[in-house]
C-alpha cells in the first residue's frame, strides 16, 4: 500500500542502509524465533485436539491474548521504522528485503496461532465438566465462548478502521497511533494471563492448556524481545517491551503448572500402589484359602491323617489305618468282619 512510502526521507535512507548491510548473527536469530514461535503453540493445538475438550483454559485468556495479539501486529504494520523497511523493499535485493521484514514476519505469526486457538477453544468447547475441582456452577458457558469470539472480531474490525483512516487522512499521526496500540498491547498482555493464573489456581490443574508450549514460549518471549529490541531500538519499545512484559507472566504460569502437574502425578503413582497393594492382598487371601481347602480335602470319613499314620488297604481293598505300635484295623469291615462277627455289623 502506498502509505508504507510515506516515511520521511532521512529515517528511509537510513533503514535502507541499514537493510544494505545485515547482521547475519540477528539474521540467524530472527529465523531461529520464527520457526520456534511456529513451533511452540503446536503442542497446545495438539493437546486441545487430542482430549478433545478445550477445558480449563479461561475464555478471557483467549480474548485478552487474541486482542493483545491484534494491537501486536497493526502497531508493527503502522510503526514508522517498520514503514520504512517496507519502502526499501524497491532499492534493496529480494534477501535484504526479507531479512528487513523478520520482525513483522515473527509477529503475524504468532497473531496467526494464537487465532487458531481461539478456534479451537470454540470447537472443542466442554460440553460439561470432566477436571475433578470443576462444576457446572464455576465452568463458563457457550454464550460466553460466543461473545468472546464475536469481541475478538469486533475488535480486530475496529483497529482496521481506525489504521485504515488514519492512512489516508493523517498519516504523519501513525507513529503516535502505533505507540497507542502498543500501550493497549502491553496493558492487555499484562491482565492476559491473570484470569488463566487464576482459572489453574482454583482447578488445580493445567486442563487443557499446554506446559511444553509455555516451557517454548516463555524463554523465546525474552529471546524475542530482545531481538526486536536490537532491530528496532528504543523507538520500537511498544512491541518489545510487550512481549518482556508477556514472558513474565506466562514464566508465573509455567511454575504453577509445574508444581500442579508433578502432584497429580504423585497422587496417581500412590494410587497405583495402593490398587496393586489391595490386589496382593487379595492374591494372598486366596491362596490361603485354596490350602486350607486342599488341607481339609486329606480328611477321610472323619479321620485326618497326622504324621506317623499310613493308610492302607486289605485284600479286598478295604481301607486300614496302621499306627506304629498298633494292630492293623480296617475303618469299614468287610466280608471277613461280618464272618468273624456271625454276620452281625
């Protein structure tokens, strides 16, 4: 668009010459953070997937976040030196026009991701409660994932306007709009994590929200602001200081799901413990009692064997009991019973 070659002439010159002659180390860096903004929200996209819900994950951390992230990328669009380098992009070759517009590259990036959050958080929206601290009466309902979806459009749809007009009727205003979407930016990521601070404390637990893509996100927020910080300077201090102010928060946030998930882990392992504690002591029982079965399966008509008895039979296959020192005697008497006893039993 034309107004990225309004810029005055001296800070153009300026930037183009600096574009000229790139730092490679900062060039190497810049991409680094691209593609690890990129791959840092994909294991919290992956993790609202794979549970299929988006709970615990507050709805006024996706609409600060979403907004924040909207005042991130128009005040980098309309910043005067980011004008500048989008103006050079005529004078300078196709790599120096690339390594120049890393910064808003990083940006929209991240604007990107966090949007697609907000999409999921609106698909895969509980239906109903499954955190065991959670209940009907304390989770947010789908009027509310609406209205934050609809306060996100709208605000996006204001600052448009706002840009847009600013663009054609004054645009020598355009740095003190952009300083004032960068203001709004650092006060909103500022509160944006304080309902998600306050959402984990009162569950007990992480939900849905992903400790790998904080563990990512919250070195790379300083990481990322101070590159901003070397390419732009104290004039770019709006967008830096956001995502300084940003990494803060979230470093509180990571610490707290840490601590959360390492108890919950603990309390499953004793849990474990105690199912195969209780299912060795059933073990044991059983065995108990299939011996004490098999010892009372050695009784015979009202006789137990005891150490030093033999049992034997007779010719006719009666059973006889020998004991040391004692006569043989059969227990049931046969034929040659009833003979000696004159048929009588």
């Amino acid at each position: 668009m034309d107004f990225f070659y309004d810029s005055a002439d001296d800070l153009a010159t300026s930037r183009c010459e600096a574009l000229k002659d790139p730092s490679y180390v900062n060039l190497a860096l810049s991409i680094f953070i691209l593609l690890g903004i990129l791959v840092s929200y994909l294991p919290q996209h992956y993790r609202i997937i794979a549970r299929g819900t988006s709970e615990g994950i507050s709805p006024y951390f996706i609409l600060l976040g979403t907004t924040s992230g909207t005042c991130a990328l128009a005040n980098i669009l309309v910043l005067p030196v980011s004008r500048a380098d989008v103006a050079c992009c005529k004078t300078v070759s196709p790599f120096e026009c690339m390594a120049g517009l890393l910064g808003i590259a990083q940006v929209g990036i991240q604007w990107f991701c966090f949007t697609v959050i907000l999409f999921l958080f609106l698909i895969f929206f509980p239906r109903g409660p499954a955190l065991p601290n959670n209940s009907k009466e304390n989770q947010y309902t789908w009027k509310t994932a609406v209205s934050v979806a609809f306060a996100c459009l709208l605000w996006g749809l204001i600052i448009i306007f706002v840009s847009v007009g600013l663009i054609f009727a004054r645009p020598y205003q355009l740095g003190i709009w952009a300083n004032t979407l960068g203001i709004t930016g650092t006060v909103l990521a500022a509160i944006q994590y304080l309902p998600q601070i306050w959402m984990t404390w009162k569950l007990g637990d992480v939900g849905s929200l992903s400790i790998p893509m904080m563990l990512i996100q919250t070195p790379g927020s300083f990481v990322w602001s101070g590159s901003l910080a070397a390419r732009l300077g104290w004039a770019g201090w709006s967008i830096w200081g956001l995502f300084l102010v940003t990494g803060c928060l979230q470093g509180c946030l990571l610490v707290m799901g840490i601590c959360f998930e390492v108890k919950a882990r603990r309390a499953k392992m004793n849990s474990e413990e105690e199912v195969v504690s209780h299912v060795v002591g059933l073990e044991l029982a059983g065995s108990n009692a299939k011996l004490k079965q098999h010892s009372n399966a050695r009784c015979i008509v009202g006789y137990i064997q005891t150490e030093g008895d033999s049992i034997e039979t007779d010719d006719e296959g009666n059973a006889e009991v020998e004991n040391e020192g004692t006569e043989r005697q059969p227990l049931i008497p046969g034929k040659s019973s009833r003979k000696s006893n004159g048929g009588k039993l």
